[in-house]
C-alpha cells in the first residue's frame, strides 16, 4: 500500500547518488505544459524531483525507500512535492482515481524496469503528456551492472511499450561517459485521431 509521507528533516543522498539530472530529461523538459503534474517513479534521492519541482511543476515521488523520500522532506513540506513509499512491484498501483489510474501532465522514468508495469506506466499519461524514459539496455553486461535480463531491455523494447504514443525521440546504444548501454525514449499521448506535432526543432 502507498504511504503518503510526513515532511521531516531533509536526509541528504549518499555520495554514491547523482545529484544531476538526467541530460536525456533536461533536454525534453521544454516538451511540458506550464505546470503540468509529473510523476517521478522510482524516484530515488530526488534528481529529477527537484529538477521538476524548481521548473513549477508539481510533482508525485514514488520510491519503496523511506530513506530516499526523507531526502524530499523540504519539497513535501512546501507542497512542491507528494511523496509516496510504495513497493510497485509486489502490491497494487498506488496512484488511482476511483478505479481508473491517475493522470499526469508527465512520466519521468530513470535507470529503473519491471517490464510487467510499462502499461500501467503509458497508460498513466493524460493526454498531451510526456513519457521521459530511459534506463539500461541489452549489451550493458559487457560493462557492468545492471547485468541480469531483466534489467536490461531488449532492442526495440521501449519502442514497442509505446506504441500507442507519438515518439518524439528515441535512442538505442552505447554512452561512454560512464559506460553503458542505454534506450531511451521521449513521447507524447496525442489526442485521439490527431498527429501532435513535436515542439522540438529539428533543422
């Protein structure tokens, strides 16, 4: 079940984390609408919580760490931030409205898979919003971890989880800075029977 949590003292990240947001999310942010709700999943420490929350936008973090929220603690007490501790992987959906899912202006998804949520993940998306995604891909073995299958997408993966969304962009392949091998996808749920046009230039 999800707990929503209660602002305390801000736990600040282990130096292991990023504290830098993701230049794949940085460079489609621009794609929102003007304080439009995202959804951070699996946010972590926060990157991209703060990336969002310092932009106006509301955001919901969902992490299964009570340690990693309590780094969000300033943002919750400002209503900048909704914080939910929540397992997605062993219980039911936390975000839902009656019995529908819950609707965002935008999806952000870093470094994280459990394949059997990417339908909840798109479908998640109100329409106009924005899916941001990336994380590791099918190769990353040969550098490091992740490693196992079931981290790693396969080629094409992310494409065919969108599939009923406009992609604005999509990358599958080696980054060296650190190594490893990544997709990543930006897309956009149009409304039905439209062709959204990308707001991105790209001449």
């Amino acid at each position: 079940m999800t707990q929503p949590v209660t602002a305390r003292g801000a736990t600040p990240p282990p130096a292991h984390a990023s504290s830098q947001p993701s230049a794949w999310v940085q460079r489609w942010t621009h794609l929102l609408e003007r304080e439009a709700t995202v959804l951070d999943l699996a946010c972590g420490y926060g990157r991209h919580t703060r990336w969002f929350a310092g932009r106006g936008h509301p955001v919901v973090s969902v992490d299964r760490s009570q340690e990693a929220l309590d780094a969000l603690a300033d943002l919750a007490a400002t209503g900048q931030a909704e914080l939910h501790k929540a397992d997605i992987e062993n219980s039911p959906w936390p975000l839902r409205e009656g019995t529908g899912l819950r609707q965002f202006g935008a999806v952000v998804v870093c470094n994280y898979l459990w394949r059997p949520l990417l339908p909840t993940i798109t479908g998640s998306l109100a329409t106009g919003g924005v899916l941001i995604y990336e994380t590791f891909a099918e190769g990353n073995a040969s550098v490091g971890k992740p490693s196992r299958p079931d981290f790693l997408l396969a080629h094409g993966e992310l494409l065919g989880a969108c599939s009923d969304l406009r992609v604005v962009a999509y990358e599958d392949g080696f980054c060296q800075h650190p190594p490893r091998f990544v997709q990543r996808v930006t897309a956009v749920r149009a409304p039905s029977g439209t062709l959204q046009p990308s707001r991105h230039p790209i001449d």
